[in-house]
C-alpha cells in the first residue's frame, strides 16, 4: 500500500509539473502538423481491399499512421527520456529517498512507487497527445474514421507505448545506476543518438569489413551494359544487416510499424517481443541495483 501512495503521489507531482505540461503541448503540436499530411490527395493502394469502401477505410488508418510515423519515431524516445532520466537521481539528490528510508518505508516501495507513477505519466505523455492531435484532426480537418480505423489506430498506439516504455525503462536505469540527473539524461540521449542514427548507418561500414566490397556482375540490356550485384552477395548484406540492427530499439519498432503500413496488421511479432523482454530487463535491474545499492 505504501508503494501505491508513493505513486500516487508522484503521479500528481508529474503531471503538475512544468515539464510534463510542455512535453504534452508540444508532442501534440507535432504529431497535429504530422496529421495535416491526412488531407493531402495522395494515391495510396491498399493491400486486400476489395472494393471502394474497405479501401476508402483502410486508406484513412494506413495515411494516419504514415503521416505521424515519423514524429513518433523521434519524439517519442525523447518524451520517455525526459519524464524518466530524473526519476531516481533527482530523490537522491534532493535527498527525498534518505527521508523516505528513515521512515517505514522498504526501498522497494520507493522504486516500484516511483515506476507506477512513471508510467502512468508515460502513458498520460504519449496517448494524451496522440489522441489530442486526433482529435483536432476530426475536428479542424474534418477526418471521418471509421471503425477500422479506429481499430488499426488503437493497435498503433499501443505499440507506441512499448516502445516509449523500452526507452523508459532504460532512463530509469541510468537513474538508478548513476544518481546524478545530468550524467542520466547525457547517457540516456547518447543510446537514443547511437540507437536511431548511428548503428544505421555504421552497420554499412561493418558489412564491408567483414564481406569486403561488393561484387556486381555485368547484364547486357539491349546496348546498355548494367552492373547487378551479386545476389548471394547481398542476400549476406541484408542478413547480417538485420542482425546488426536487432541491437536497436527503433529497428525493432520499425519492424512493426512497417507491418501496419501494409495494411495486413501484425504477422511478425518478434520486434514487440523484444521490446517487452528488454523492458522487463532493465525494470529488474533497476530495482536490484537500488535495492542493493547504498543511498547517502
């Protein structure tokens, strides 16, 4: 019961702060001018649609997502991280976990306590402004979904929590780990960096190192000579790609969201699977680690 009054009241000293207000308002304002995109009249076919009315419906749910899938992508980490890189250090800090541990209180209290409260403002900073922006959508923009929509738009939004919560979860770990607030948000920012940008585009030079450069063959097309790669060639790039960017929390979401952009939903759940476990992960080494460690 103590680690539910913890988070209870730290779950309203969040989401009266400054902080979480401006996370709100300006995560809404984005992913608003992302559904802008919604009414711009551009072709898209969808896969299984059968006539105009289950393409017309599938069409509004597959734009919606392609419109708002990039702001997700890098904001959504960035809203984890914020609400959870001072989760712990700043109690140590200001000396509010000291106080708490002369009381009555278990050290695991302060940790799950603290986490409750965390995600539910997690949850709070990622679906309010998602739904917010939705809802200005129908409103301003006059979008009309329909139940399919809705359906495909829920399912999105869910995977969206998992990945905001892998990203939590590792914040609150460098909280934990640290007890220092700048050095937590340094350490959480340079993962999302080497995570979403970095490995990327790193993992190209990798490949040549260990494949060599590639090799292409010559393929006579009428008086053009083309140069086409060598198949088993690629089909070794391609794989060890993959493999090098399972080590990414954003490959694994991409993985899902493109699952969603062809419109035949989820077939493939490895990459939620994985978000799922390495939140658990981190979650228990984070209260090991705390309940272990010594707070001065």
């Amino acid at each position: 019961m103590k680690a539910l009054e913890i988070a209870r009241v730290e779950f309203g000293n969040i989401v009266r702060s400054n902080k979480f207000l401006a996370i709100v308002a300006i995560f809404t304002l984005m992913l608003f001018s992302g559904l802008c995109k919604v009414t711009e009249p551009t072709p898209m076919v969808s896969i299984g649609a059968t006539t105009p009315e289950v393409q017309g419906a599938e069409k509004l749910g597959l734009k919606v997502i392609n419109s708002i899938g990039e702001y997700v992508l890098m904001f959504v980490p960035l809203v984890a991280i914020m609400l959870g890189f001072d989760a712990i250090s700043s109690k140590v800090e200001k000396g509010i976990a000291r106080t708490l541990l002369a009381q009555p209180v278990f050290r695991d209290h302060i940790i799950v306590g603290t986490f409750v409260a965390g995600l539910m403002s997690l949850i709070a900073g990622v679906v309010m402004p998602l739904a917010l922006s939705l809802s200005l959508a129908v409103l301003l923009l006059r979008i009309t979904p329909s139940l399919t929509d809705v359906a495909l738009i829920i399912t999105y939004i869910g995977v969206v929590a998992v990945f905001a919560l892998a990203y939590y979860t590792l914040s609150v770990f460098f909280s934990t780990v640290m007890y220092n607030s700048v050095k937590s948000l340094v350490a959480s920012i340079l993962v999302w960096l080497f995570s979403s940008f970095m490995l990327p585009r790193l993992s190209s030079a990798i490949i040549r190192l260990v494949l060599g450069p590639p090799k292409y063959e010559q393929v006579q097309m009428g008086q053009m000579v083309l140069l086409k790669a060598d198949p088993d060639y690629m089909k070794k790039f391609f794989e060890l790609r993959s493999k090098i960017l399972s080590l990414s929390l954003d490959h694994h979401f991409n993985m899902i969201q493109s699952q969603l952009l062809m419109g035949m939903g989820i077939n493939d759940y490895t990459g939620l699977i994985v978000l799922i476990i390495f939140s658990l992960a981190v979650l228990i080494a984070s209260f090991i680690v705390f309940v272990k460690r010594e707070v001065r």
